[in-house]
C-alpha cells in the first residue's frame, strides 16, 4: 500500500483532480487546452502536471511543438486495490465488533 501514498497525495489537490478527470475523458491535452475556460494559469497548470507526473499519474508527450500531457492509469489500479483492502479491513473489523456486542 505504500505505493499509493504518492498517488493519494497528488489527488488530494482540487486542481490536481480536475485534470486527472480531464486527461481521463478527453484524452491527451496540451497545456493550453487544460488551461482553456479556467481561471489557473499555465504555469500553475505545469506544475500541478509535474506533480501528478510525480506519482506516476501523468506523462508528456512530444507532438510537433507542443507537448501533450497523458494519463497514466495505472498507477490508479493500485489506489482501487488499496483501497479495497482498506475496506475489507474495515468491514473485518465491525464483524468482530458485531459478533463481540451480539455475545
């Protein structure tokens, strides 16, 4: 679970989550497209990127003179997994409260 604690980060970002998003229903973006209609500026856009980047979440891609940014999912299969394990555990847990109330 270890892993994932960078992706857990990176996504804890408002704008982080809102490119995330973005990248996942559109496809490859250049910069300019993610800053397209919102007030965050290139430069912020690029650096929230460079994070997500960070985790394993994103990646850049040459085409022509602009760079395209991509989402990299797999990083996000080790959040789910993660995360159900997390929840199993839990659910482990109130099982065990509930048959100890129950006796």
């Amino acid at each position: 679970m270890t892993g994932a604690a960078p992706v857990f980060a990176a996504l804890g970002d408002q704008t982080r989550l809102r490119l995330v998003a973005r990248l996942g229903a559109e496809g490859p973006l250049s910069i300019k497209r993610l800053t397209a209609g919102t007030d965050v500026t290139r430069q912020a856009v690029t650096k929230h990127l460079q994070v997500l980047a960070g985790a394993g979440l994103a990646r850049s891609v040459p085409q022509g003179r602009e760079r395209l940014w991509q989402l990299r999912p797999q990083p996000l299969d080790e959040v789910r997994r993660s995360l159900g394990l997390i929840s199993r555990r839990w659910d482990e847990s109130l099982d065990r409260m509930k048959a100890a109330l129950e006796e």
